[in-house]
C-alpha cells in the first residue's frame, strides 16, 4: 500500500506574500530603501513595512521601534535583499520597502491572518 501526502512547505507564504507584493508594486506605491521607508512612517503615510532577512539587526530594530509607535504592522520577508528586490520588480537589492498605497493587492490582508 502506497500513501500519498500532499507535501505543504512555508515556501508557499513566501510565494503568496511575493506574488502579491509584485501587484502592489504595479498598481499601488511604496517607498524603498531604509531612509524613505523610515520618513514614510513618520509621516504617517505607511501602511505595511517589509524588511529582508539580511537586514542588520540594528536596523530591523529601529523598523521595529517606528512600527510599534505608528502602529504600522512590520514584517520580514522570507528572502535576502536580492530576492526582494526581484520580488519589487526591480534590478537592484533592496533592504526595506514601506508599502503607502496597495493598490489592487490584498498584500495587508494576506498579513493579517499570518
């Protein structure tokens, strides 16, 4: 007798979370790099924060710090900064990215729920 499971991995968050992060991109704004991402949330107009897994720990904590004073939700996504910046739509690496308008994309509901 044979069993088949159906393999599940976390690989799929990852996948839902980059796949809605590109429809942000194209159909709503966000600010990326640290010091844009930082003044978006002073100002108040950020309404999610992703930060890579390499970012250092000084400034995944300063995000953290801003996010919990602005009740800005701050998330990290699961892959370096090269793998974010693919994720943006963009040929360079990216650190941070402060979403201000989602646009189309249900990214802060899928958040949400995890």
């Amino acid at each position: 007798f044979f069993f088949f499971f159906k393999k599940t991995s976390k690989k799929n968050s990852g996948d839902s979370l980059t796949s809605r992060l590109q429809l942000c991109m194209k159909s709503g704004k966000a600010a990326l790099g640290f010091k844009s991402t930082l003044k978006t949330i002073r100002d108040g107009s950020a309404q999610l924060v992703i930060f890579s897994t390499n970012t250092p720990a000084l400034r995944k904590s300063q995000l953290e710090y801003y996010g919990v004073l602005s009740g800005v939700k701050v998330i990290q996504f699961p892959g370096d900064n090269n793998a974010l910046g693919t994720a943006c739509g963009k040929l360079y690496r990216v650190g941070s990215l402060a979403v201000t308008n989602v646009g189309d994309s249900d990214i802060l509901s899928v958040v949400q729920q995890e």
